[in-house]
C-alpha cells in the first residue's frame, strides 16, 4: 500500500494554534510586568524606604545612614526595587496566564488536583517573606550592628551601602519565600507517586538535617536567622506529612477512579 502523506497544513494547525496561544499569555505577562515596573518605579522611593525599615529601627534613634560608593548605585538600586516589586504585583497575573494555558488539556479530576497548589504557592511564599520581614530582619539586624564600636582605639562604625543592603533584604525575601515552598513540593512529589508519607516517615531524622543544611545555607551567617528558617520548616514539613494521605489509602482512590478517568479519557477521545 502506497505511503499517504497528509496535507501539512492539516498536521500543523494544531501545533499552530498552541504556539499563538502560548504566544499571547507571554505577550499579556510582558504587559502586565511592563505596566507593573512602571508604577513601580515611580513608588521606588516609597517602597525602597519600606525595606530600609528594619534598618533604620536597629540603629540608635538619630544614628545610621545609608551611602552609595558608585554615582549610578542609587539609580540602579530604584530599578531592581521597582522590578522586585514589579514581579511581586504581576505574579497573579502571570500565575493565571499560566493557569488558562495548561488548564485545558486537563482532566477535571487533574484540575481540581492541581489547582490548591495553584493558590497556596503565592500564600506560602507571603508567608515566608513576610516572616522575614517582620520577624527575621529586625531579629538580625541589632546583632550584626552590635559589632560597632572600638577596636585598637579605631572606631568601627556600620556604613552599609544601598546596593548591598538591598541585595541582603532580597536574598532574606526570597530565601524564605522559596523555602516557604516546601510542602508545595513535597505534595506534589506525593501526588505523581513519587515519594510516600511512609518513606518521608521513615527519613525524617534525615529530612530535619537537610532542613538545617539549607538554613545555613539560604541565609547569612549568624545563629538567629538559620533557626528562624529551620524551625519554620521543619513545622511545614511535618504538616505535609499530616496532609499526605498513607499508600492504602491512595491505592483505594487510584483504584475507584480508574474507570471513572477512563470512560472521561474514551470520552475526550
């Protein structure tokens, strides 16, 4: 039987389709980050002046300045603020965008699965960044500025400069955001079958010690900031385990669902 070659324009427009729809998602993401960064930037000072808060409460009352060292850091700070802060306003946006691109090529059952994730993400992620903000920063800052004063009868005085202290205020934001993450991750691990509460039982002693590595990690060096990250975590890992449902339970769900998901599947197809 001669070799029947299909029309290619029958073949493509599928694939076609997809490309122009993912096409429009990222051009509404770049508009909504675009639009986002230009309110921003003109709140740069507001919002710049909210990070330097925890800063300002360690020092004595009267006492601390910021500098700059270079003429064009405190223009280049504005800008990583107002695009920090622009990625942060944009991020519902763009998690939607996302959202509306995969959604239909789920299953309902696949969707109401995936779709808790979807809202706890940037809930856990305020959560942790908030803890740093209002708890880990104002902990930090009065132990790193307790090393002024007097040494070899030369006075040691903090200086801290706006580039560098806006690198550490995100590095604290972001580290305890993204750890903030981890059930996401372990649920999700959970869910695709690929690790158990069992085997997360079993490694928990070794779970707290990798816990504590990326404490130590993820924040600068001192005691007080490796703790607050590391008992948060530790407390988010084990609500994960309680959330996990055990494997017998699991199987029973996989097992009465299966037809269900098959007849949906024979009736997408």
């Amino acid at each position: 039987m001669p070799l029947k070659i299909k029309d290619i324009d029958e073949t493509q427009a599928p694939l076609l389709d997809h490309l122009i729809e993912l096409r429009t998602r990222l051009v509404r993401c770049v508009l909504a980050m675009a639009a986002s960064f230009v309110v921003c930037l003109y709140f740069a000072k507001q919002i710049f002046a909210m990070l330097v808060k925890p800063l300002s409460d360690a020092f004595p009352e009267g006492e601390g300045q910021l500098i700059f060292t270079k003429l064009y850091e405190a223009f280049f700070v504005e800008i990583k603020v107002a695009l920090f802060a622009a990625f942060l306003v944009s991020f519902p946006v763009i998690a939607n965008q996302l959202w509306a691109f995969v959604a239909p090529g789920l299953y309902l059952r696949e969707k109401k699965a995936f779709l808790p994730f979807l809202i706890a993400t940037p809930v856990l992620f305020a959560a942790g960044a908030s803890l740093a903000y209002f708890l880990v920063m104002p902990a930090a800052f009065p132990f790193f500025l307790g090393f002024q004063g007097e040494s070899a009868g030369l006075q040691v005085q903090a200086l801290p400069a706006m580039g560098d202290y806006l690198d550490l205020v995100m590095h604290f934001i972001l580290a305890f955001g993204i750890s903030f993450l981890l059930p996401v991750l372990l649920l999700l691990l959970n869910r695709a079958g690929i690790v158990t509460r069992e085997q997360l039982t079993r490694a928990r002693r070794y779970v707290i010690v990798v816990i504590f590595i990326i404490a130590a990690i993820a924040t600068p060096p001192d005691v007080i900031s490796q703790l607050l990250l590391a008992i948060p975590l530790i407390i988010l890992f084990e609500g994960s385990l309680l959330l996990m449902k055990p494997v017998a339970e699991t199987a029973d769900e996989e097992g009465g669902e299966g037809p269900a998901g098959s007849a949906e599947g024979s009736a997408a197809s």
